[in-house]
C-alpha cells in the first residue's frame, strides 16, 4: 500500500470515472470510495438487458471490472496507473431489479500484481441478491506514455 | 450436436440478436453465423471507450459473450436456450482500431453444458490485432417459463 | 440447501476423501467440515514443490478443488454427486510454509450449479499468510452410473 | 519474442523440468519443445485420480500450467524466468486413457506478461479426446534473486 492521503485517491478516481464514456452511458454513479474498496451504482434500463429481460453480462462485466480498477487506484501512487490484464465473472442469478450494486475489493495488493474480488448485488423490494462474482487481475503502469491514469 | 437445418438456426439467431437491447446500443452487427462460429463486428465509438481512450472490457465482454452464446444456439435444439454462467476474459492488446471482430467458437458441445472460446481483434489499416480472449462455459436451458431463447 | 443432517454429509465427504487417491499422495488431511465450508490441510514435503522450492501450482489446484467440491456434498442430498466444471485459480503469494491450509466455502447453491470460492494459506512461524484463490463452478449429478459420489 | 538461440530454450527447458519434484512424481515426460509450443505426456496411474476413478483436477492443471510455462520459457531470455500468475481450467470430459497428452502453446507473447493456452487429451484406444483447456496468465521475472528459472 502507499501512503496517499484519502483525498488524493478519492479526487483521482472520480477524475478516472468522469473519463470513462462507457460507464456514463451506462447511466453508472460512483456511490462509495474507500481505500482498498469502491462501490458503483446502476439504475435498471431496458437497455442494459439481453433478451431474457434482465441484465447483460457485458454490462456486469463492465460494472465489477470498474469496480475493482476503481479499487485498485485507491491502493497505488497518483502517478501510477491501472491496466486490467483479464478477470473472470461467475453469473450466479438473472440480474432483475430496481438499481444494481457492485463493489470491487483488493485481495492482493503488490508492487506489480493488483487482485481484486468483485460482488453484484440486484437491490429492489426484498434482500439484496448476489447475482455475479468477479476476480481480476490487474497490472500497475508506471510512466507510460498515453496510458497515464 | 443437434439436427437442427441451418436455415433454422440462422434465424434464431437473428431473432435472439434483435432482441438484444444492450448489443445494439453498442452498434454491434451479426456478421457471419455457422454451426457452432459465431462472429459479430463493431465500428470504433468513443461512447464504447474507458479513460484510456481504448475499447472499455464490458464492451468486449458484452461482444465475446454473445458471440459464444449465438455459436452455442447453433449447436443445440430449437426449443433449448442458453445462459451463460461463467466467463474469463483476458485483454491481451489495447482495443484501438475502427472497426471491432469478436467470433465465437464452440470447443466442446454436451447435453447440459456447453463450451466455447472467443477472440476478439482490432481492425485498421494494418493487419487484425488479437485484442482479447474469452472461455465462456454456458448451461442449456429446456421448458424453464420466461427465459425462452 | 437441502434436508441431509449433518452427521450424514460428514460422513460422505470422509468416504469420499478415503476414495481420493491423489489427495492422499500430497499427504492432506481433511480437518475442518461444517455445511458450505470444508478445510483440507497439508504439510510442506518437497516433493510438492516446482523448480522455485515452493508449492507447485497444481498442488494449490488438487486442494482447493477438493475443499471447495467438498463443501458441495454438504449442501446436497446424499444420493447426488458433484462434478467440477470450470475453475480459476489465482496464485498470489509464494507457497512456502511449514503448513498449508484450503478453504472451500459455498458462494451460490444452485439446483443444478454450485459456484464455491476457496482461499488458501500458508501457516509457519509467522501470521497465516493468503496465497491463492479459486473461484470453482460444479454441477450436480443425480443418476448417471460410474459416477456415484 | 527473443534471439534465444533453439538449443538455449531446449536445455533450458529440459534442466527447469529436471527440477521440478511435483512433476515427476506424478511421471510425466516432456514429449516436444518447440519456440511458443510445448508437449508433456503423462501414463494413466491410479494414483492420479479422484474419486470417480478419473484423472484429478489437480493433476490436470500441474499439467497443463506447465505446458504453458515451459511454452513461455521458450519466447523469453535465457536470464529470465516465469512465474504462473493465475490460470482457468475448464474439465471438458472424463480423464479416462491409457495416457494424457497435454499441450501448452503462445497466445500473446509480451514484454511482462505472457498469456497461454492449453489443451489436454486422453489417449487409449480411439482418436484423442479432448478432456480439458487452460488459459494461463505468466509473468516475465528478471533479476530477482532466489526465484533464478
């Protein structure tokens, strides 16, 4: 771990997420930033579905893999950057709710290496329900031109 | 394998595609569909992008995903569908390039769970790049109310 | 979940260990049971080993497959059996200890599909120190012959 | 790729198995070395198995992780070494043969981590069956003292 200061990470990472088009167009929020653990918010939209009505793989990818890039920022110095180098996504239950939560935490911080396990959770009348798991492999850039973070 | 004729599963296929909501809002388009190879192909847009100004993971899930899925719906009854259950996803190269191929490829098909490899390049001005693989193991589903394929 | 009573599942998982030649000839004991979660311990023997002097890869895979399949037969009924589909193992620290302690506890039941995460350590003079991960997706089997658990 | 001259990587690779404790105890022969492609083959030994009678999981991946590093140490320099970042296996049939032939091959060769796949097969008395794949996540190590390849 380094020794930024809280607000430094904070202010970094919502700077990463103000860049991320994808993620905006996926109507996402930032909702919690702690060191070593972030939390990204979705809405449902019909447009977020695949053809069973409930929410696409490719979107629960891209929540958990921000959520858990997101996290690792949280852990590396500001000058350094975040590259994921693959993950893998367990679909556990159809994705059917009002809003969507996904939080992404560092297992295994390193000077190179950055695992993290994320959890997605349908939130709507009842309990939260787990609905994917993620882990993800990521890699820590430093000073490469055109991938700064 | 199933007996299916292919001008069957070509239009499931299409049928599945058409209702893929998530798919479209990222301009994907069903290029080539075989038994048991899927491809579909994606033009370059900035909407589709991470920070790094490169084609953001959940969009190259969201593709890889369908294509395994769409090569698995070649392989098996009319009536069955498909559900993905698990996925890993390894970004091998920056997704830079105007225009986006990701195929499907079924490696092993059975009677309850079926698996297939995914590649995705880039495409430009020089030769595809390799950008990203997936192994996507998925169940197939029969007579299960509201998730016919 | 199902019904079995817990002296029933603990004596499946140990005659299902006492049938698991290549566990025994890594030297694991099967020290923790309880419902969803199942501890298998090893000790060093550098016959276990790679060519750095420390826990080969394969050995890590052998016993947090076998924990976490492990922790399935307890959330069974006793006549099914269960069968490893995917998993993914992420290899975080050196293994290298006096002892060695895996994990597998049930993340999503299913009645068809069990997803299970395991966590492996190695214990010596120091604290117990995490230095692997699995996510594990198995299928339940009801009746197919040669296959009983 | 490097200039490693094809006899470097051959010895190379032959010493690093030489020192591998895990892999001879379970009898396995390194049947072929090519730049990016390396076999291991492995006779069937009830010792290898689990408890429906079939090749262990774990056994499966000490070799198929070890087709894919020897594959990677054959593309990197003779000072460097590899370490298996995280790999996923999917069991795509029953591990029943006379023997099992497990290849390792190159998908993106890079300068700090490379990415492999590999595939295993049972061998008796039909055509080979394909029984499993990998795909493997490596790290480039160079100069860090005590884990010399």
């Amino acid at each position: 771990m380094t020794d930024n200061d809280s607000g430094d990470f904070h202010e970094r990472i919502h700077q990463n997420f103000a860049r991320q088009a994808a993620l905006h167009s996926l109507g996402a929020e930032l909702t919690r930033i702690e060191r070593a653990m972030v939390e990204i918010e979705l809405p449902f939209d019909v447009k977020l579905t695949q053809q069973h009505g409930i929410l696409h793989a490719g979107v629960i990818s891209a929540a958990l893999d921000s959520a858990c890039g997101f996290a690792a920022y949280s852990v590396i110095d500001a000058e350094a950057s975040i590259l994921t180098i693959e993950f893998k996504v367990n679909l556990l239950s159809p994705g059917r709710g009002d809003r969507f939560l996904f939080r992404g935490e560092i297992t295994k911080p390193g000077s190179n290496i950055i695992v993290a396990d994320g959890r997605g959770y349908a939130i709507g009348d009842g309990p939260a329900k787990l609905i994917a798991s993620m882990t993800s492999t990521m890699m820590i850039i430093r000073g490469r031109e055109g991938i700064s973070g």
